[in-house]
C-alpha cells in the first residue's frame, strides 16, 4: 500500500504541475471585453491562431469549477478544476482541436485527474458538429490508483448525440484489506461453519450513450437527455442501466445539471451538479442555441471519474482449531433428550457420560440446562481431557480459530445447567475450560487437578461444600496459567472446607479475579476462603483481585491466604472481606507468609470489616516475613475498620520479620479505624525479630477511634528498623520499643534537628498528628534514634 501510496503522490505532483502551467497560460493569454455572441467564453488564446494575417480567433481558453455529488461507481461527491484550451483552429473557424484537463478533489480528499484531446469539425450543409476525444482518467479510491483510457464521439445539433467508452488499465480486483473476515458462525454437524466474506474493489470498464436537446419553448435555458449505460468488472455483476440528465444555462458562466440513473449494481442515484465558467459573468437575455460556435466549444458531456464497484462475495467454510489445524470439533449434550444421541447439533447426546467417551481433546463440549432445572443425566463423574472447554450453553462464549475470534453460536437464556455427583464432579486435564455450570451439593470436590498445566474456571455456581477439609475448586501440582473468574460459592461450610485450594511446586500465572464467596452458620474452624500455597521450587506470580468474601465464622479462618516457599510476585488488590455472623471469628483477612528466596508483594485496595457484634479477628492484615531472601512488600490504601459494637481486632495492619534477611516495605495510605477501648489491641504493627532489618516508609496513614494499646507500634529484638514517618494521622499512642543490644529503630527527622541524637517525641509529632502521647522502651541495650533526612534505605 506504501508504494501505491508514493506513485499516487508522484502522479498529483505531476498533474498539479500540468494544471497549473496551463492556467497560468490561460491567465496569459486571456483578454477581456470582446464583442462576441452568448455563449462563446471571452478572451484571446496564444495556443489558437493560426492566421497568417493576424486575426484573432473564434474560440478562447477558459477555466471552470464544478461540483458534483455522488453517483454510480464513486461514492464522494467531488470538486473539479478544469481548464479548456483550444490548441488549433482552421481559417473558417469549422475545425477545432482542443485540450480538456482537470484537477478532482473528492469531498473524502483523495484526488484524481483528467487529460483529453479533442477534435471537432462543424459543417454547414448539414448545420451539425461531429467530434471525438481521447484522453486518460486517474482517481485516488482510498485503497489504489485506479486509471482508465477514455474515448468518445458526438454529433452534435438541435439534437445532440454523445458515447463514451472507459478502459482500465488495471481490472483485477483489490482487496480492501479488514474486509475479507468471517462472520455468522453456526453449528452444522459436529463442526462451527463460518461464512467468509470478501470484500475489494475493481476499476470498472464500460460505456454510455446519451441523446437529447433543448427543451422546446424553453430554448437554452433547458435540455434534457435520455440515455443508457453499462460498466462490468472482474468478479463483479454487470451494471446495464438508463439515466436521464437535465442542464440548464442560467447563463453563459453558470450551469446545473441533474442526472437520475439507476441499474442493478449501484441501484437509483441522484446527481446534483453545479458549474462555473471564469472569466466574468453576464445574463442571457433570451434563450438561444443557434450558433455553431456554441457547440464547437461546449464541455465534454461525460463520467470524469473512474466508476469503481466494491464488491461483497461469501463462502463458507468451518472454523478450524489453532492447536491440531483441523475443524473446530463440537460435543452437544442435551440432558432433556429422549434418545442417546451421537453429539451433533441436530442429535445431542443426553448424558455427560456419553460426552467423555464420545469426545476427543481440543473438542467443544456443550451443555444445555434441564427444562426442569434438575441435575438428571448430568450426575455423573466426568475427567476431561487436554485442550477440552467444558461450556454451558446459558452462559455467553467465544472460541478462537485460526479465522479469528468468534461469539460461540447457540447460547439461550435460562438458569445454569445444574452437575451433582457422588465423588469429584469435574476432574481437569490440561488446558481445560469449566464455565457456566451450578454445582449443587456435591458430595467431593466440585473442580479438581492434579499436576496439569493451564486451567480457565469461570462463571460457576458451587453450592452447599459441606464435606470436612474439601474445597469448592482444587488444584494442586500446577504450572502454566490459570484463571479462576466470576464465579460465586455459597454456604462453604464444614470445618477445613475452602472455596479455593491452590498449590504449586512449579512456574506458575495465577489470577483469582471477580469471586463471590459466602459461608453460612454451618461451618466449622480453619476454612479458608482462598487458600494459595507454593513449594520451595516454584516460580509463582499470582493476582488475587476484586473478590467479594463474607460470612466467615470458624476460628482459625482466612479471607485470603498465601504461603510462598520459592520465588514470589504476588498482587492482592480491591478485595473485600466482612465477616457477617454473630459470634464468630476470623483470625485474617488477609493473610501473607513469604519464606522463599524472593518476595515481589503488593497489598493495595483491600476494604476488610467487621459488620455485626461479639467477633474477633486476629488481624485485618498480616504479613509473615520468614526469610533470608529478598523482600518487597507494597501495603496501601486499605481500609480496615469495625462498624459495631463488642468486635474485637488483635491487630489492623501487621507485619512481622523473623529470619534475619532485609525487609523493604511501604506502608502508606492506609485506614485503620475502631469504635471501642479495649477493642483492637493495635492499629498498625511493624515487628523485627532474630537479626532481621526492616526498611519502613509509614507515611499518610491514619488510626482513628480508641484502641486498647497503641495505634502504631514499633517493635526490634536484636534487628533494625530504619523508618520514615510523615504525615500520618494517628488518633491514640504510639510506641517505639527496642530489644536487645542489637536492636535499633533509626528515624529520619526533617525539622532541621542535631542529628545523630536520641529519638524524642518531638521528632515524631512534629511531622505527624498525634492525638495520644508517644512512648519509647529501649530494654538490654536497645536504642532509638533521630538521623538525618533522607539518610536511609527507604524504599519509595
């Protein structure tokens, strides 16, 4: 296209040269004020005398601007300038060659040119001027450069008679490039048939013919004409059509025109046409007709630009697989079916059973829900195999082909197909897909795997998991990508039960994205609702992310859970979590243990609550940093708080170092709130143990309400904690305690303060609203204190 693009640029800078030395000539030559008849252009010409005595001639250059609107073959409307220049003129005026060039600018501002030759003869015996042209068309579609070779005759009288011939110079059709897609996919058989449609454009040759005249009465001042047409194209149908054209001289520099034409190819059109002649301008005073010259130089009457067709064609063909290259391969199930079925569209199978003996890996299966809303013919334990999506057919899909990307043809509104088996419902091989299905009252696991590689559950419904240490979806021995989405899991129940049980000793992509969880009364201790573990070889990274988890009731729960042994990239974010019950206790909402070499953490978004009264929670958020490796850990912008009466949190924001390693963590833009005394024992924590350094940022926080220690605690024994305090808002004490000889807690004070000296209280409330007082312990030779600005290695 960037070649066509550069001979089209080439070609206009051409033309526009060529236009322009003629309208300068033109502009030369012309001289105004001559005393000739109606209709004859004023003006002397240079290019047409060929007297030898020196008289002038009769016909003169003239320049003229015409707009036109759409019609057949062009689908802008579009401006032209021309110029007219006769070139040579017999003694008696009766002979008259002539050059017709034009500029065309179509209104999408692509252009296009015209460059004719003609020659007329007038003669008197017969009172009529015959005449034929030559000439060459070019014309920018937006896509190509599409040229023609034009010819044409004419006689011309009291009644005119004109045909003109187009010839491209290039026929083949032109892609038009994102046109040729498929569309409309459809079940036929086992397969996904997709209707290819496309889509180019081809310069088309043809001719047309016209005759007609003055009006009668009327004169100059109309003509009407009556005419007939056909152009053809490779590829394209023939377009045979009439047409009908008026032209009205409302003076000798002003014309209209209007052209109704219709054929079976570009249907009816409407052409509108305004032209004006230069130089100068003056009203005919009566309508006249009558003088040869007016027909020696009157415009050429034809099509100035290329008729073009875009042209649609369709065929069918199926969607093929992008992993075999074969036809995409489609099970049917249809557990409303009488007959067994074979799996066609046309005669489904009506079991899930009949379904994983008659399907392959990389098929399709789909599932239509009961009409009864039941799980009969759908009880049965199914194990899938590689590349298989396991659909249902009231959930919305696409699928990939080698064609593209497709809707998957036959969704119906309705509710869910509903699976109920005695054991593991769905058991995953590699690369599966489970979307849109109602587990109801599984006795086992809904979803389980074991050592695959890739898995995609989304929009399900797991109802009733009551069965002791069993979870909702199980994966474990995992690598590859999984994606766990938009699903909803109900009344998580008994003690061990969680909705989410994932582990990996691998490398690893996780996302856990847009998961309703809920539990009701029944259940028991230690049920976590996302429960994530990896092995001390694995390479995970994993995103945890706008999951809504409530009704939490067991001791020793947790809203999210993440244990990693191996190499860490973890991102928890806009999650919430509430625990909703009387009486109950959640120990986390969110819950992080990183022991591997390498820890990439951010906990950012996260709103956890407390809605109702008499619970305890252990921590809103806790981070468990047992390594000697590489930690850093983002903890911002959540919001944890109590909205009742008698709750209790141990802690809002926790974070404990023990193995000794090197610990960069940014605290900031948290929102840790509590209604009672004696409540929340801790708004935020930060803690050093066994050697460990920790790097704090712990700026823009805020505790607000009463806790019954200390809204920010500070604690080493025997570690470091180099921190940055600013701009915190904390509503109760804050207390800075350091064990051990070794422990040291170094503060960056920015009030211009003699540094290094001991940390005072001062340094803390001078760059931070402390509604309590600020308390220090430095116990067996542990100390606090003030250094200079920007003198640690916080993290940003």
């Amino acid at each position: 296209m960037s070649s066509i693009r550069s001979a089209s640029f080439v070609r206009q800078t051409i033309l526009g040269g060529l236009f322009w030395f003629v309208l300068t000539a033109c502009a030369f030559a012309q001289q105004q004020n001559d005393d000739l008849s109606p209709g004859v252009i004023s003006g002397t010409s240079t290019f047409a005398t060929p007297y030898a005595n020196g008289e002038g001639g009769e016909y003169f250059p003239r320049l003229s601007v015409q707009h036109r609107t759409e019609g057949a073959g062009y689908d802008y409307s579009f401006t032209d300038f021309r110029t007219w220049v006769p070139l040579y003129e017999s003694y008696d005026a009766r002979s008259l060659t002539f050059f017709d060039g034009a500029l065309l600018l179509a209104n999408d501002q692509n252009v296009g040119m015209n460059a004719v030759i003609g020659q007329r003869f007038y003669f008197d015996e017969i009172d009529r001027t015959f005449g034929a042209y030559a000439g060459y068309d070019n014309r920018d579609t937006g896509h190509q450069m599409v040229g023609q070779v034009v010819t044409g005759i004419e006689s011309l009288g009291r009644i005119d008679f004109r045909a003109n011939g187009y010839f491209p110079t290039d026929t083949d059709p032109l892609s038009t490039g994102g046109s040729n897609g498929y569309i409309d996919p459809t079940f036929v058989g086992y397969n996904i048939q997709l209707t290819q449609l496309t889509r180019y454009e081809v310069a088309m040759k043809g001719f047309d013919a016209e005759f007609g005249g003055a009006l009668p009465h009327v004169g100059d001042y109309v003509r009407a004409y009556l005419g007939m047409y056909n152009f053809q194209g490779e590829g394209s149908p023939q377009a045979w059509g009439w047409k009908t054209r008026f032209e009205s001289h409302v003076t000798d520099r002003m014309r209209f025109y209007l052209t109704v034409s219709d054929d079976q190819v570009f249907n009816t059109n409407v052409v509108f046409g305004a032209a004006f002649f230069f130089p100068g301008s003056s009203a005919r005073r009566e309508p006249r007709y009558d003088s040869f010259v007016n027909k020696m130089d009157e415009p050429l009457i034809r099509n100035e630009a290329v008729v073009v067709n875009n042209v649609s064609n369709s065929s069918v063909a199926n969607a093929t697989n992008t992993v075999t290259g074969d036809d995409q391969h489609v099970i049917h199930v249809d557990p409303n079916a009488t007959a067994p079925g074979d799996g066609t569209v046309e005669n489904p199978y009506n079991t899930l059973a009949a379904a994983q003996v008659g399907s392959q890996p990389n098929d399709i299966i789909l599932v239509h829900p009961r009409a009864d809303n039941t799980a009969t013919n759908l009880t049965q334990n199914m194990v899938l195999q590689d590349n298989q999506r396991l659909l249902a057919s009231t959930t919305q899909h696409q699928f990939t082909a080698t064609q593209g990307t497709f809707d998957l043809p036959g969704y119906e509104a309705g509710d869910k197909p509903k699976l109920d088996s005695t054991g593991v419902a769905i058991a995953l091989a590699d690369n599966n897909e489970v979307s849109g299905f109602h587990f109801d009252d599984p006795v086992g696991t809904a979803i389980q795997g074991a050592g695959v590689n890739g898995f995609n559950i989304n929009n399900n419904y797991f109802n009733d998991i009551v069965a002791s240490n069993v979870a909702s979806i199980d994966v474990t021995g995992f690598t590859g990508t999984g994606e766990i989405r938009d699903n909803t899991f109900y009344s998580v129940g008994s003690s061990g039960a969680k909705a989410i049980n994932f582990a990996t000793s691998g490398i690893a992509n996780l996302t856990i994205d847009g998961n309703t969880i809920q539990r009701t009364l029944s259940g028991g201790a230690t049920s976590s609702a996302i429960y994530l573990i990896s092995s001390s070889t694995a390479d995970l990274t994993v995103n945890v992310t706008n999951n809504y988890i409530y009704n939490l009731i067991g001791s020793g729960d947790s809203g999210i859970l993440l244990q990693s042994s191996g190499d860490l990239v973890a991102n928890i974010t806009n999650n919430e979590i509430y625990n909703g019950a009387t009486v109950a206790a959640m120990d986390y909402g969110i819950r992080v243990l990183l022991l591997g070499d390498s820890s990439q953490l951010t906990i950012d978004r996260n709103t956890i609550g407390s809605i109702a009264t008499a619970q305890a929670v252990d921590a809103g958020i806790l981070v468990y940093s047992n390594t000697t490796g590489d930690v850093n850990a983002y903890i911002t912008n959540n919001t944890v708080s109590d909205f009742l009466t008698g709750s209790l949190f141990s802690y809002g924001i926790r974070y404990e170092a023990f193995a000794g390693g090197t610990d960069n963590v940014v605290m900031t833009g948290n929102d840790v709130n509590h209604s009672l005394a004696l409540g929340l024992n801790y708004g935020y924590s930060v803690e050093a143990y066994t050697g460990s350094t920790i790097n704090l940022n712990f700026q823009d926080n805020v505790a607000s309400g009463t806790f019954g220690n200390n809204s920010a605690f500070f604690f080493v024994s025997g570690s470091t904690l180099n921190i940055r305090m600013l701009d915190n808002t904390i509503d109760d004490n804050v207390r800075f305690h350091a064990d051990l000889a070794t422990g040291r807690i170094y503060y960056e004070v920015f009030g211009g303060q003699t540094v290094p000296s001991t940390l005072v209280s001062s340094d803390v409330t001078g760059q931070n609203t402390i509604g309590g007082s600020v308390n220090f312990v430095n116990n067996f030779g542990g100390s606090s204190t003030r250094v200079a600005p920007n003198s640690l290695p916080i993290p940003e």
